[in-house]
C-alpha cells in the first residue's frame, strides 16, 4: 500500500543516490517526496564507487587543467561551457559534502590524499577510506537525510511513468507490491542512475536498467547522445552479475595490463594504461576477442602495498583466492558509466516542463563521448545543488487531478540483456545494430515486462545506428575513423521510433 495522503503538491524526487539525497538535502527545509525503488542508499551505484571524486585542490593544479583533461577525454563532444562552470564549483560541491557529514582522507599535512586516474594529468581525486569512497559518501549522507524533518522517503515504491497533461508534468505514477498510485506534483526531479542494467556484463546494480530514461521519453522529454556508454575497461572477469569493479586507481598506482602469456598489451600506447577509458577498453577487448585473457597485475606496483591502498579490492579478490600482490588479476571490459541520457540544461531542466534530471540518468554535455573517471559523482553534487536551486525558484501547482492507474507488468530486462552485450558492447557494427532495432520495435511497442529496458535499449541502438563515425566510447568497426565536426544529438520517442521504423524497413535488413 503506497501512503500518499497529507503529501501531494510536495516536490518529487525519484532516486535516492548521491544525486537524490543531495537534491533533497539541498532543497530543506521545503518539503520533498523521495522515492526510491530500494532503501535509501541500496541499489545504487553511488555507494560502489571505488576511485572518489575529482577536484583540482593539488598544488600543481586548477580547474582549467580539470577542464582541458575532461575535454581532451570527450573527444570532441562536450560543451565546454558547461563543462567549464561545473568543475570549477568542485570545491563548492566538496565543501557542501564536508557539511552533511563527509570526511575525505587528507595528508599528513592536513591537506586533502589525492589519488591519480587514467586521463587526468595531475593526482586530483579525493577518496575515503581508500577505496570505500561510495560507501562513506552515501552514509553520511543517509544519515543527514534521516535527520532531516523535510524530507519523507517512500522506500521500496518504484516510479514506472511520468504523468503530463498539457505538455507539464502533473505527477507521478508509483508502484509498490503490485499496487499502482498516482502521486500528485507539478515539479519532479529524476535521479535514477545509470542503465548498465541492460546489458549483460555491467557494474551497475542490476536493477537499474534506466527506468529515468524510459520516463522521459515517454513523458516527451529529449535523450542525447546516448549511444555513448563507457566500458569500464577493468571489471574482474568472474561469472557473476553484475561484475565486480577494479578501480582504474589501480592502474593510477602503476599496475599494467597484461595477456595469457604475460605480454604487456598497453605499452606502445600513448598514455599506456592511463589512456582513456574507451582506448583501453578497446585493447582489453582485443585480447579476449582473440581468444586470450586480460590480467591486470598489481605484483610490482603497488605490489606489497595493495592491501593497504585498496583494502576493498583486496577483500574482493579474496573472495576469488586472489591476492593481488602476488597473482594478476583477471578482468574485462563492462558497461559502467552512461555519458547521455536526458537532455538537460545548466539546471537540469529538462525539455518537459516541471521535469528535472540530475546524476547519470541526465546528460548535461560534461562528458561528451567520454566520461573522465571521478567527474561523475562531482557533477551529480554540482548538478544536484543546481536543480535543487532551479525548483525552489520555479513554483508550480500540480494543475490536474488524477485516478490511479492500471499496475504496469513489473518490468524485467533478461532478453534484453544478451543482444545488448553482443551488439552495443565496446565494437559495434551496422548489421547488429540493426538486428537490434528490427527485435527491439515490437517489444518497445507491446506493453509487457519487456517494454521499458526494451526503449532503453532501443534508443542506444537508435543513436548508435545514426552515428556513423566512432567517437569516444561508441566505436563502430564500419566507421573506425574519427568523426569530424561531431556534434552531440537529441531525440524525443516520436524520432527514435521514426528512426528506427525506417531502419526496419530497409531492404537489406529483410534480406540479411
Ligand atoms: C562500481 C562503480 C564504481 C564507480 N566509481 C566511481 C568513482 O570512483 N567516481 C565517480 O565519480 N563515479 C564513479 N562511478 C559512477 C558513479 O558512481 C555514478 O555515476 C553516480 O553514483 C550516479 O549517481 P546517481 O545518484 O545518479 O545514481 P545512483 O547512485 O545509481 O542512484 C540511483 C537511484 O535511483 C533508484 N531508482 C532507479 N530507478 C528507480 C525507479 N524507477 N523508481 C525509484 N527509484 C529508482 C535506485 O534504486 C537508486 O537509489 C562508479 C560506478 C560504479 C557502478
């Protein structure tokens, strides 16, 4: 039974990860609604991040280095505008941690430990606990939240639709137990995570597959760019689901990569294991498509020191009777990170009135077609302190009344899953991304556990067909070049179900 009365007309958020609780603590003392399909922290990837968070504190650094690695990672796609105004509140957004209850780990000096990432040309990640970043960053912040008299969380009660009237969102349709509501707002802010969910090999927590993104297109809101999902190049290759993660800071202490024979693959690379994350991804790809195995090893560097730097990691691979200092640890690529998503403004306004997007599940043209690892937990703060701002300027009153709807068929991605890995993984190609859409369509259109991972899915593939060039982390192996003057895209549902109608029925694919 999903309790609602005494809430309407309150602000909605939907998601309670880093980018949900900072929006509603950021929002206190008006009164929020949180909605989160699992507890308050659970289920989300927000309490998984190994590595930390960026910000340009180190002596040798600014927010226009930040800036310049960030670029030269989205390989042509950011907006540097955007980009440029939400790294240099890093500071404000650590500061605003720091007062919910954060506490990073500092030097002997006093100063913030900072470590090094892959593709940032100076050590500016903050971390806690050494790797336990996520996990204490979500604690305290769970913490401050359950202290907060504003905010009310509606735990286990997922959102399966926005509902719209007159082009504005009028409020939200939840589901608990097979119970449907109607929760009536005029101002939703949508945080649901990323969509690694979708594919079979991930790191994300299973059940996020993209719910957010599935909303907004259907409410009418435009997706960018979302063909471009990163491939975590480092996943521990173990038969579970989702993968375990072995953070890029690894490689950052000087672990290389090496094949089934002990040969370092990475070396003639510019950057070697610190390339970006898609160039890596590639070559990890490579060798397992070759039929060879990928280890990242840790022996030499940070060698004995390991279980000290990444006590997690070390636990993680204990499990599996790996002790890093001493055995190369066997990994592969996994979808991580989803760089589009909603298309958003400054604010995280999205295109649909009364609709905002924060955290992964938006796309505001920081990452372009790549993310630099660490911004995207700094972005959700910033973003989310951003929006929180927007919405509280920008009163609304919910303008309809509702009737509960009909309770939608609990939604499950598992056939989804497989065509994902095998067509949208790191190498794409024309004939599978076309194969997809021709399955997909029919699923999109049918109203069955299927149809939302099935949109999610659908408009990765939809965008990916339409970009015929490879560019950050979508590398078609049809267009293996560059791609000159590439702009970033967007698309409402009525344009990715045109496209992809037409991609049916071109004759080559009947034929194929
Ligand atoms: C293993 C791992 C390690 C990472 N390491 C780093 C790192 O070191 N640094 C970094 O910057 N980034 C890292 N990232 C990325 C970063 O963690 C995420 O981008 C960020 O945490 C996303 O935050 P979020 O609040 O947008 O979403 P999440 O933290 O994923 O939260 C999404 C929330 O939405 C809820 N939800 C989803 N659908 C619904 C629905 N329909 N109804 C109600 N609730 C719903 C979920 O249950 C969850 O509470 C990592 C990611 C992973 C998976």
């Amino acid at each position: 039974m999903i309790r609602l009365e005494g809430l309407h007309d309150r602000i909605a958020i939907i998601g309670g990860g880093i980018a949900g609780l900072v929006a509603a603590l950021e929002l206190a003392p008006q009164p929020v609604v949180l909605i989160t399909r699992a507890g308050l922290g659970q289920e989300c990837s927000s309490a998984w991040a190994q590595g930390g968070i960026a910000a340009a504190f180190g002596a040798d650094d600014d927010p226009a280095r930040h800036l310049a690695d960030t670029l030269r990672a989205g390989d042509g796609l950011c907006d540097a505008t955007v980009a440029s105004g939400i790294l240099s509140e890093a500071a404000d957004a650590i500061a605003v941690l720091e007062r919910y209850g954060v506490r990073f780990d500092r030097a002997q000096d006093g100063t913030f430990a900072l470590a090094r990432e892959a593709a940032h040309s100076r050590r500016r990640i903050l971390h806690i606990g050494g790797d336990r970043t996520g996990t204490e960053i979500m604690s305290a912040l769970t913490r401050a939240v359950q202290h907060c008299p504003s905010i009310t969380c509606l735990s286990g009660v997922e959102a399966r639709r926005l509902v719209t009237a007159d082009g504005c969102v009028v409020g939200v349709h939840l589901q608990a137990m097979g119970q449907a509501a109607v929760f009536r707002t005029a101002q939703v802010i949508m945080a649901t995570g990323g969509c690694g969910g979708v594919f079979d090999a991930s790191t994300n927590p299973s059940g996020n597959f993209g719910q957010g993104l599935a909303m907004a297109a259907r409410a009418g809101a435009a997706l960018r760019d979302m063909e471009f999902v990163q491939f975590h190049p480092t996943a521990l290759d173990a038969a579970q689901a989702p993968l375990a993660l072995i953070s890029e800071a690894v490689r950052g202490e000087c672990a290389i990569l090496i094949d089934q024979t002990g040969k370092r693959f990475m070396e003639h690379i510019a950057d070697a294991e610190l390339a970006p994350r898609d160039v890596v991804a590639r070559a990890v790809h490579q060798v397992i498509a070759s039929g060879g195995r990928a280890f990242l090893d840790a022996r030499t560097a940070p060698g004995a020191g390991f279980a000290k730097r990444f006590p997690s990691i070390q636990a993680l691979c204990a499990t599996r009777g790996i002790d890093p200092a001493r055995d190369p640890i066997p990994v592969r690529p996994a979808a991580h990170y989803h760089m589009g998503g909603i298309a958003v403004d400054q604010t995280g306004r999205s295109t649909l009135p009364g609709f905002w997007a924060i955290g992964e599940c938006a796309a505001t043209g920081l990452h372009g077609a790549n993310r630099l690892a660490s911004n995207s937990l700094l972005e959700a703060v910033v973003m989310a302190r951003r929006a929180a701002n927007d919405v509280a300027n920008s009163k609304m009153r919910a303008r309809a009344f509702v009737p509960n709807p009909a309770a939608l068929p609990d939604p499950d991605p598992r056939s989804v899953r497989p065509m994902m890995s095998l067509h949208l993984g790191v190498v794409r190609h024309r004939a599978g991304l076309r194969q997809m859409i021709s399955n997909l369509l029919p699923q999109v259109q049918f109203c069955g556990p299927a149809s939302d991972p099935a949109l999610v899915a659908l408009a990765i593939a939809v965008f990916a067909e339409k970009r015929r060039a490879s560019c950050g982390g979508h590398y078609r192996s049809d267009f293996p070049d560059p791609a000159i003057n590439a702009r970033s895209n967007r698309m409402n549902l009525t344009e990715i179900l045109s496209h992809a109608s037409s991609v049916d029925q071109e004759p080559q694919l009947r034929t194929a």
